[in-house]
C-alpha cells in the first residue's frame, strides 16, 4: 500500500536510512580481539578468547560454568540432552534422549527454544502465556501437570527480555521433581528479585537482584546478530557442576574420547564456539550495561510517546529489571480495526480512532523502520497443530462448541493478534524514534 498518498500519512517522509529492529552494535574492541586470534593463529574452536568469555560470562550471570557453544539453539540442544540423560539416562545413537517422553515448553516464543526437545525425539506439551510478563502462565503449568503428573521437564523462555515469573515456575518444578531449562536467549543482563524463604532461594542459596541464566538447571544465552551482545553468532550454555560442563564442552566437539585417534563411546556435535566468533564477543561483554541502558531510554521514549494512544507498551513486572530488549505494544482489543491473518497472508482494514498490528507493521516498513510481529505461539504454527496446548483452563485445543457459545481462553493467540515489536535498534536516534511515534499516531487516526 502506498502510504504516501494517504492523506493520514501528509507530511511524513521515508527514512534516509533503514531503522532496524535490532541490529548489532560494534564498539571497536571487538576487531583487536579477532586480530589477535588470527596474528596468534589461533582460529579454531580453541583459544584465549573462548576461554575469557566463558570467565566473563560466568561471572556476569553469577553462575560456576559456562560453555561457549555456536549458537543458542546448539546451547539449548545440548542442555536439553544433559537433561534428559539426567532424567532418563543416555540413548542408542539412533535414538533421542526423551523418545516417549512429554516435556513442557514455553508456547510464545521462537522456535528455537523448542525445537530442540523434537530433536531428541521428546513431545512437547506447550503451556499458555500470561498478560503479566507474556511469558509461561505458571497456573497453566499446574494444570499441565494434573494431566500429566509424569512430566519431568519443563524448558521456560523469557520473552524480549523480560523474565517470567520463575518463582513459582520453580516452585512447581520442585513439587513435581522436573527440571528446568532456561532460555534466556533474549534476557542477557535482565534481573528478577529471588526473596527470601522462596523456592528459588532454596535452589540458588541466595536472594536480590539475579540474573536469568541462574534459574534452569541448565540455562542459555544467545549471541545471534539481533541480542543485546553478539558474536554475530554464538551461543552460551551455564550449568553448575563442572563436570556437566566438560561433558557438554565434550559432546560440542564430536565427542572424543581419551585415546591417540578419534574414538567414540557417545553421539557427538560440532558445536563448539570459534574463537574468532568468541573475540567479536569479548570485544562485546564489556558493553552490556550500556547496551541495555540505551535500550530502557528506547522503552521509556515508545512509553511516553504512547500513552496518549489506546495502547500499552510490553508490561514490566515489579520484581523484575529487563535489559529492555525489544520495545513491544499492544492495541487495546476495543481499538483493533479489522485485521486477519492466514498462514501466510494478512489482510488489514483502517478504520477512524482505530489501528491494528498489520496496519502499523505496513506503515513502518513502508517508511523505512523494521517492526515485527510477535512471536507467532507455537501451538498455532502448522508443524506443532497437534501437539498438546494446556491453558489456565486445561486442555487448550477443542474448546469451542457448535451448540454453545463461547471459546476457551487462548492468551498467546491474542498477543499475537493485537501486539507487535517496535523498532529498539540502540543506534536509532531521538529523531528516528519520533518519527516511528508519528507514524504510530497517525494509523489511529
Ligand atoms: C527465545 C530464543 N531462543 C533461542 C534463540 C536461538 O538462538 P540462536 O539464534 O543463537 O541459535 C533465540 C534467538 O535467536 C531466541 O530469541
């Protein structure tokens, strides 16, 4: 659609250059760091780079051990299979580690965060969000349990960096003897208030201000091109005991037993970081609060800008510092105009006073600014349709009735309807970012 000739639209001109979502934000000490690999030769998956990053990222999250691994995904794979062969011990070659097995995941959020439980053969279960933080309803998760008490793992994301509600995710897991594995892939840096006399006390001996990361027994961070830290790729895995660690360190580089040629007794990877990639992180880690600080103003300017708008901004718990890594809104279900979505296809209409995600997406983009839908819940997506999905209601799917009106609740669903992610690259401008503003307010006009 063209914009322009809109008259809503008079006066607003095209972005000279392209404001991005969230692009990576190189400061310079990254290139000495990968010079230095490559003067020292040390190129491959070994090297002084991988070595300090694993220390400073321990040290950031608060946490004994950290694998550098090539992307979060492969953190989550390998996390996921430690899991399982803790729960239910190791598997043929040929086989995953939780065949047969349900497991409990996140339901809005990147495929990422789940995939890896079909790649050691588990079926997954996937729990509605809540309004609170949009991540993992735990009430849902109780309820998933009453269905299915035999589940022993749950895998939790924390949305656009904010964290879910992992007190009580953690106290039920505890109840339930289940472990956790963190995704907190978008979350680097963001805090939750551990209390005392809380479940998560009791886990982690300690209570403030923790980072995520802390909260699964086996936790990620990613350092894909678009995190608020970036290897331009890479990944990080944090575990507590060492030597889950060394295996992990072990699976990531095909495995290798202790002998003069390559022996194997175990299914391996290659998924171990390049000390290349882990110079463009060191080069990154020291600006993690500066990054994140840039990223709250972002938060802070759309809120402002906003609040004159039927619309509210991603909500921030009180318990909890994000590290306010992508901006998200949400239009007030009173003030949606016409707007359906296919597999592929949207269809939008404007409407005076009201506005839409597909309206608001189409405006930024044609002006110049990268917006994004939410991420799309994955009981919805064509390759999860029969999975299970647990709401606060219980089972989730066939809730509707031809001779009954109404349906069940379905909170991702609507999120994913009514919101969107707003440009919060940290290099957008005051000016930029009131531009995007302006274009927001006139698609309610
Ligand atoms: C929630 C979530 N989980 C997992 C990942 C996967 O990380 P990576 O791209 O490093 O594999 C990402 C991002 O890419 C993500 O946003």
């Amino acid at each position: 659609m063209d914009f322009l000739s809109n008259s809503r639209f008079k006066g607003i001109e095209k972005f000279d250059k392209k404001v991005w979502l969230s692009s990576p934000t190189m400061h310079g000490d990254e290139q000495r760091w990968v010079d230095e690999a490559i003067q020292t030769n040390w190129v491959s998956t070994v090297g002084q780079n991988i070595n300090v990053v694993e220390e400073q990222a321990a040290s950031i999250i608060g946490r004994p051990c950290a694998v550098a691994l090539s992307a979060g995904t492969a953190a989550l794979h390998l996390a996921i299979r430690l899991a399982g062969e803790k729960l239910y011990g190791s598997a043929m070659p040929n086989h995953g580690v939780l065949e047969g097995k349900k497991v409990f995941a996140s339901d809005m959020t990147f495929d990422a965060t789940v995939n890896p439980v079909c790649y050691e053969g588990g079926e997954l279960v996937f729990i509605d969000t809540e309004y609170d933080s949009w991540n993992m309803d735990p009430v849902a998760l109780e309820k998933a349990f009453q269905l299915y008490p035999d589940v022993r793992l749950i895998v939790v994301a924390h949305l656009y960096g904010t964290p879910g509600k992992v007190e009580e995710i953690r106290r039920i897991a505890d109840e339930h003897g289940a472990l956790i594995v963190e995704d907190a892939a978008e979350s680097f840096g963001s805090t939750y208030k551990v209390e005392p006399g809380s479940a998560l006390e009791k886990k982690l001996g300690k209570t403030g201000n923790i980072q995520t990361g802390c909260f699964g027994d086996i936790s990620i961070i990613s350092f894909n091109g678009n995190k608020i830290i970036t290897g331009s790729s890479g990944g990080m895995l944090f575990c507590d005991d060492k030597a889950d660690a060394d295996k992990v360190r072990k699976w990531s580089t095909q495995a290798r037993e202790a002998a003069a040629w390559y022996q194997h007794e175990e299914l391996g990877y290659n998924y171990r970081m390049s000390n290349i990639i882990a110079g463009v992180v060191r080069g990154q880690l020291p600006y993690l609060s500066e990054h994140i600080e840039q990223k709250r103003e972002i938060y802070r300017r759309y809120k402002e800008g906003l609040k004159d708008l039927p619309v509210s901004m991603n909500p921030i718990p009180s318990n909890t510092v994000p590290n306010y890594w992508l901006s998200c809104m949400l239009v007030e279900e009173g003030s949606m105009a016409p707007f359906v979505r296919g597999e592929k296809d949207e269809l939008w209409k404007s409407e005076s006073g009201k506005s839409s995600p597909g309206e608001i997406l189409g405006a930024l983009s044609f002006f110049g600014a990268e917006g994004r839908p939410i991420w799309k819940p994955m009981h919805m997506q064509p390759i999860y349709r029969t999975s299970s999905f647990i709401t606060t209601e219980g089972n989730g799917r066939g809730r509707s009735n031809a001779y009954i009106s109404g349906s069940g609740v379905d909170v991702g669903a609507d999120i994913f309807r009514r919101g969107l992610c707003l440009p919060s690259d940290n290099k957008m401008t005051v000016e930029q970012q009131d531009r995007v503003i302006e274009i927001i307010h006139r698609c309610f006009q």
